[in-house]
C-alpha cells in the first residue's frame, strides 16, 4: 500500500483501516485527515480502551457522573455524546462537493448504504423517516438515547449515530461521523446492537469490507487500501498532545 496523495480528476477513496486505538489519537488523526486530506478518506477504527466522545458543543460538566477513570475526549463533530465499546466506527472526510448540498441528503445518502450492508448480515433494521431531524446541539446528552430522523434502527432502538463538522478553510471540507453498535456498551443498555440478530464477530469483516463498497458506490468512487501519509501522522500526533490528550481542552465547555 502506499500513502495517498490526489490528482485532478482523482476517483479514488481512500480506504484506511486501523485497529483499536486510544481516543485521542482516533480524534487527532480525524482532524488531520480533514485538514490535510486531498482525495476522500474513509477510515475504519475501534478503541482501546472503551471511551466516551463528547459532541463538540456539549458541556463536560454535563458528564461528572461517569465511572472514575472513564477516558473522555471531545470529538470535532456535533450531536451527542457516545460511548465507543464495541463498535465499528468510521470517518468520511472528503471535500463537500463529495455530498449532496443538503446535509440531511447526505445523511440519507450514508445510512441507506449502511442499512443495506446490514440487512445483508441479517440485520432487520432501517432508516427512520420521521422525528427530530440531526442538531449539532442535542436535546438529549447521550446520541443513542432518542432516535431521530435519518437515523439507522431496529425495534430495539438506534442502532448507527451519525454526525458531521463542516468546514470553509482551506475549502470546504466535510468530517461525517459515524458509531454503529456491535455489542451493547455498559453506559448506554438502550442501544440496539448487531448482537442483537447475529454474531458481531462474525459479522464484522462483512460489514467493514461491505461499508466500504457501499459507500464508495454512494459517492461514485473507486475504494483504494491505503495508509495516512507521514505528514498526515505527524499532524495527529501535535493534535494528540496539544489538544485531543489535553483534560483543558475536553473540559473547555
């Protein structure tokens, strides 16, 4: 594989896979991909250890009752907060231009390719067609808690969250979000899961190599395995440290 860079008129998604990793870096390199990234990125990750994500506009003081020792970042994109257990995460970071103009088109346009993948595994689930639509700036302090428009769901409540930070500079870029369940975390037992209707183990590699069809043909692009630049690397570690590993910078709202 080779580190990616783009060229005019390039189709290429980029595919990263990465294993478990701390929140902080998870957080850093998102950042790093949006700021520096010049062909679409979609990047498949897990966490070790389990943490929660606190929406960008959510206040940490909102959260003092966690478990002691629960390690909490605070992620660029909006919405709820999430415990990330067992799951499979993914970041979509592209240039705007990339997804529809309307946001909530562009929501519609992911999570009809992720139910698909789903229902193939034997997940009944579906998009919900009504309720609040997706707010950077949530009525309810945890994501998964009350389903909303465009949301993925089974009976057993919501299954994939999903969440997006728009940016203008250096263009207009896009960092999408998305959590879907494998295992029920311990902070969140309203939550649907994969394990509910089948072997997440199992089921895993097919979702991960299925999602990355899928939303690669949502886009119109060629999925290509590729790893981050090192300049991309070096970034996410400054944004490690200054930022991401930072309790001030968690705890600023």
């Amino acid at each position: 594989m080779t580190a990616g860079g783009a060229a005019a008129g390039d189709r290429r998604l980029r595919v990263l896979v990465d294993g478990p990793a701390p929140a902080s870096w998870n957080m850093a390199l998102d950042e790093a991909l949006l700021e520096l990234g010049t062909t679409p990125v979609l990047r498949l990750y897990a966490w070790a250890p389990h943490a929660v994500s606190l929406g960008w506009f959510q206040a940490a003081a909102d959260f003092a009752d966690l478990p002691p020792g629960t390690p909490v970042v605070r992620r660029l994109t909006g919405g709820g907060a999430i415990h990330h257990g067992d799951e499979l995460t993914f970041a979509l970071v592209c240039d705007a231009a990339c997804l529809p103009t309307e946001i909530a088109s562009g929501y519609r346009l992911l999570h009809d390719a992720a139910v698909a993948v789903l229902q193939a595994v034997g997940v009944p689930c579906r998009r919900l067609e009504h309720g609040a639509a997706p707010a950077a700036r949530p009525g309810e302090r945890w994501c998964f808690a009350e389903p909303g428009r465009d949301d993925v769901v089974t009976a057993r409540g919501k299954l994939l969250g999903s969440a997006q930070r728009r940016v203008r500079r250096p263009r207009a870029r896009v960092l999408h979000h998305g959590s879907l369940v494998l295992r029920r975390p311990s902070l969140t037992p309203f939550v649907a899961a994969v394990a509910d209707h089948t072997d997440p183990d199992r089921a895993a590699p097919t979702l991960r190599s299925g999602l990355v069809r899928a939303i690669a043909a949502a886009l119109d692009l060629v999925s290509t395995p590729d790893l981050p630049t090192a300049a991309e690397r070096a970034l996410a570690a400054r944004l490690q440290q200054q930022r991401y590993a930072d309790s001030g910078f968690t705890a600023r709202r």
